[in-house]
C-alpha cells in the first residue's frame, strides 16, 4: 500500500501526520514504529492521524515513536491544527477531539499556532521536583546543572522509578534563566529519548515553576534546543485555568511511502 503522508514539527519536534479522511487503514504498532524510525522509515518523534468525527472539526489520535498509542501531545495537537487549516478542514479557530478531551486551537498565522491546553487542578511536590499531569505525565526537576547534564542517561533513570507508576513518566529538567524565562530538556517517555521541544512538558514545568507563586495571571517563555514556546496560565487556589501553549509550527514536507 502507498501511502500518503506529511511531516510537520512544532520547535524541532516532529510528526508525521496521515489523514484518515483518504486512506482506510489500521496501523499495528510495528509500521508505526517503522513509519517513526529516522534510519529505515521517516522519521518523528511521533505520528498524528486525523480522523472524522460527528462532534468537532478532526480528532487526533496520536502514537510515539515506538509504534503505541500515546497520551496528548501538546506540539502535535498544534501540528495537526496547521495540516487542517493548511488542507481547508477548518478556519482559523477549531475544537478537535484528542486523548484527554476537547481542544481549542488558533491559527495566528500558518506557522504559529496557540493550543488551549485541559485545566490543572493537582500538583505534586517531591523533594527533588514536582509531578504534574498536563494531558501527558510530567516530573519536573530544576535541581540539575543543566549545562553539564547527559539529559537521556538521567532521564532514563528517573522514567520508570516506581512513584511514577507502571507506566512511568516524562522528565524534564529546568534552568530558571529569569522569572518568566526557562530553559527546558525533555526526556519523553514512547520516544525514549531526549526531543527537542516538548509541548506538554513546556506547560508542566511552566506551571511546576509557577506552583509557589502568588495568585495571578502568568506568561512564561520556555526556551528548547528546537526553538522557544509560550505558556500562559491563569493561577489561582493552586488551580491553573485558561492554559495556552503556543509556538512556532513548520511543514517540512510531504510525499509517499510503500507500506
């Protein structure tokens, strides 16, 4: 079977998206995961289906790298919403459906995309980071020196600890460059491996950052080795509503593989 097929990123994470609107397919975890494969496939971190649904614009269904279905991806969900607009799906503004519920997105421009992310209601604080679930799990940590870090070798470390639970979780590791500037490393979890920007994590460690800080309302910019993101928020009761996380998106390119 050919297949058609886009590639986006969102700050150097990448995706393949393939439109279930022309193609009838099931994917088994071993052709997605070859699909994602950077030697013999194409290449992603992960790959975006879009599919019809009767309630909104597009669902998304998302799966890492690895080839199993995964949890939201905030730079993906910000993708998918540019291949819409690109293709003629929707206008400026859309809701689609993903793994944790409903989405807002807003098309600022083809290459800058805003994504409303689900409410926070629960922190976690450890005595080495915090642990905030942002559609995807995140542990949060800002006490490593990051210049010096080796982020997969740590992040490996701490991804399958026990008080994460059977499934684990994402790590990112956090420099405070100013009040509402932080840098960020990701180790994601299904990838396996260090990204280059990751959306969820951005807001995680946004809000991880935010978590001791007076009520109010909060614009952090979060800078990663594939480009810088925005996390807006408003806090209060230690409750995090109205969360936006937007960034650059930029189609790569598009064309055919045999499957």
């Amino acid at each position: 079977m050919i297949l058609e097929f886009e590639k986006y990123h969102g700050a150097g994470n990448d995706f393949i998206i393939i439109d279930l609107n022309k193609f009838h397919i099931e994917f088994s975890v071993e052709q997605i995961a070859f699909l994602c494969d950077r030697h013999f496939g194409i290449g992603a971190d992960g790959l975006m289906l879009l599919k019809k649904n009767m309630n909104y614009d597009f669902e998304m269904i998302y799966h890492n790298s690895d080839g199993k279905p995964a949890t939201m991806c905030g730079n993906g969900g910000r993708c998918i919403a540019a291949y819409a607009y690109n293709h003629g799906y929707i206008s400026d503004e859309t809701t689609f459906l993903a793994s944790d519920g409903v989405h807002l997105a807003k098309i600022i421009n083809p290459n800058y995309v805003k994504l409303k992310m689900q409410d926070v209601n629960n922190v976690q604080i450890f005595e080495d980071g915090y642990f905030v679930n942002t559609g995807s799990p995140h542990f949060v940590s800002f006490k490593y020196d990051i210049k010096t870090l080796d982020v997969y070798k740590t992040g490996k470390s701490i991804r399958h600890e026990p008080r994460f639970g059977s499934e684990g979780t994402n790590v990112n590791f956090c420099h405070i460059n100013e009040e509402n500037k932080l840098t960020i490393y990701t180790f994601e979890r299904g990838v396996e491996n260090e990204t280059l920007a990751c959306g969820t994590g951005s807001v995680a460690s946004a809000i991880a950052h935010c978590t001791n800080k007076p009520d109010g309302n909060y614009s952090i910019e979060m800078v990663a080795k594939g480009g810088n993101l925005n996390v807006s928020f408003d806090k209060k009761d230690k409750q995090f509503r109205n969360i936006w996380l937007s960034g650059p998106v930029k189609f790569v390119f598009k064309g055919e593989i045999k499957l």
